[in-house]
C-alpha cells in the first residue's frame, strides 16, 4: 500500500508538473504572438514610398509607338498641336508669361510691363473706381505638358488683406503660339474708403505649385483712369 500509494502520489506529481509546463508553454507562445503582432503593427505604420513607373520626357511619349497609327492619332487628339521642336528634353515644363492687359469697355487696353524680378518700380497701373475691368494674359508653353496652370491674386490696403482670388488657367501642351486668356469680369470699388494705394502679389503656378511668375505690385484706385 505505501509503495503504491508513492508511485500513485509521483505520478499524480508528475502530471501536474506537465500540466504546469503545458500551461507556462501556452503562456509564453500566447505573450511571443503579441509581442510580434505589436512589432508587425508597426512596420504597417510606417510610411511605404508609392512606387510610381519610370517618367519620361514629352519628345519620349511621342516617339513611342509612332509606327501605330492609332495610338499617334490619339496622342494627337489628347496633346492637341505638339510643336515638336518646342519640346525640350527636361521633365519640367516651362511656362513664360508675355503680357498682362487690363481689359475695360470705357477705355483703350493698358498693356503692362512685367520686369525680370517680378517687381514694377513705383505704380504699376491705375483703376477708375466703379469701372468693369478684366485681366487678359498671354503666355507660351515649352518643354512638357503643364497641368493645372493657375492664377492667384491677394490685395492689401494699409497693411489689411481686402481681397483675394484664384483662377485655374487649364492644362497646355508645348507649342509656339501663344496662348492667351482671359478672368471674370470684374467691378472696381468705389466711394471714398475705396480710393487710395493698394500692394498686391500675383502669381502663376502649377498642380505641383512651381511658380512661373510672381508680381509684387502697387496700384491706386481713382475717381478717373490715369
């Protein structure tokens, strides 16, 4: 009896010996997985890099495939009139403003000069208070296709924003002539308060927001034009 009774109580001894391991091994498998499910969750939060295709250059594309002739027409209906020694062999498009005019029916068109640095000495122009106005540029494209081309325009008075504007021009293939276009119209203030000098800056700029052109200019409005 007491032989059987110890080998009875070792083996009952051994048996929750296994059962402990087998639990402490659930246990440390069960504290292994969270730890490596914390670890996979971040390496999800870190930022991955968007793999985009390889670019190329706008002269590139339109050499490709030029043997099929239905993909050239459809290059030639979506890029419009390419002027193929206008393109360039850079990715970046070039966009270079030739005039600014103020467009009125009460008067001639004034044409403005646009200085290199983008800075007009003294007044640029001067507005009749109350007169409907429009902006009309003209610009040319080379290089590369520009996309999202925009104006924007911020005005102060003493120091105090008083108005601001965003226009989007469009997109335009490369090409010699030209292009040209033209704002809303526009009403000029008027009444005493509205008389004065104004500071602005204009700018012209892309969907990557390269900057072509920025104006940094002062103007008056007046009882008259000047």
């Amino acid at each position: 009896m007491g032989l059987e009774d110890d080998k009875k109580k070792g083996t009952e001894e051994e048996s929750e010996d296994e059962a402990g391991a087998q639990k402490l091994g659930s246990r440390q498998m069960s504290e292994s997985s969270f730890y490596a499910t914390d670890q996979d969750d971040d390496n999800d939060d870190e930022p991955r890099a968007i793999q985009l295709g390889p670019q190329c250059t706008l002269k590139a594309q339109l050499e490709k495939d030029k043997d099929d002739e239905s993909l050239r027409k459809w290059k030639e209906q979506l890029l419009g009139s390419v002027d193929i020694d206008n393109i360039g062999e850079t990715l970046d498009p070039e966009v270079k403003v030739l005039s600014v005019s103020i467009v009125s029916p009460d008067r001639a068109d004034i044409d403005l000069s646009i200085p290199e640095d983008g800075k007009p000495e003294g007044l640029w122009f001067t507005l009749k208070e109350g007169s409907h106005y429009r902006l009309k540029f003209s610009f040319q494209v080379g290089n590369n296709i520009v996309s999202g081309l925009r104006y924007t325009n911020i005005v102060w008075k003493t120091g105090v924003k008083v108005f601001s504007t965003k226009e989007m021009i469009g997109t335009f293939s490369p090409q010699l002539e030209p292009y040209t276009h033209e704002m809303p119209e526009e009403i000029a203030p008027s009444g005493f308060f509205a008389r004065g000098s104004y500071t602005a800056k204009s700018k012209f700029l892309d969907d990557d927001n390269k900057c072509y052109l920025e104006i940094n200019y002062t103007f008056d409005i007046r009882k008259e034009w000047a």
